[in-house]
C-alpha cells in the first residue's frame, strides 16, 4: 500500500517537475504565492487569512497545471495550428488569469480585512 502511495506520488512530482522546467507563467506564480504566503504568516495573519491566502494560490497553481494538461493534449491531437485548437488553448488560459484575479481580489481583501480589525 505505501509501495503504490509512493509511486503515485513520485509520478505526481515528476508531472509538477516537467510543468516547472516548462512553463515560465507556472514557476512565477508558484514563486508570488510562496513570497505571499511567507508574508503573511510573518505579518501575524489569523489561521482563517492565511487558509484563504493558500486556497487563492492552491486554486491558481491547480489551474495552471491544468491549463497545461490541455495544452498538451492539444498538441498531440492537433499539431499543426487550428482555430479551435487556439480557441480552446485561450479559452484555458483565461481561466487561469481570472482565477488569478479573484486571487488577487481575495488577497487585497484579506489585507484590508486584517489591517482593519488590527486598528480598532
């Protein structure tokens, strides 16, 4: 049982690894979710502000490694260039930068949330 968890995981973290080596927009946000999670755990944020915060960034690092999935299968379905492949490759890569957004949302609301409520 722990024989086949490990394999499953080494699998995984190959699959995390090859997205890494890969994808520039995927190591720049792994990189601004861990610098925002280090900050407000070092700024003192309750247990609730940092769990959302490692939602928001989980949610966004999720949606990139799937962004690549597609992208990926695509290619090999249809390697040379179609309308609907491109449609398809946008259309997943807006789901990334509006996830990233309401991330972003959720960040700065987080930040005016703690700040407030420090100062009363």
């Amino acid at each position: 049982m722990v024989h086949v968890f490990a394999k499953s995981a080494a699998n995984a973290l190959r699959g995390i690894s090859f997205v890494w080596q890969r994808e520039r927009n995927f190591r720049i946000l792994f990189l601004v979710g861990i610098l925002v999670i280090a900050s407000v755990i070092a700024l003192g944020f309750t247990y609730m502000e940092v769990v959302s915060i490692l939602v928001s960034v989980s949610v966004v690092l999720g949606a990139e490694l799937f962004n690549t999935v597609v992208e990926e299968l695509l290619d090999v379905v249809e390697p040379h260039y179609s309308v609907h492949v491109g449609r398809i490759k946008d259309v997943t890569a807006g789901v990334v930068l509006l996830l990233s957004l309401f991330a972003g949302l959720i960040g700065i609301a987080t930040v005016i949330h703690h700040y407030t409520f420090v100062l009363r």
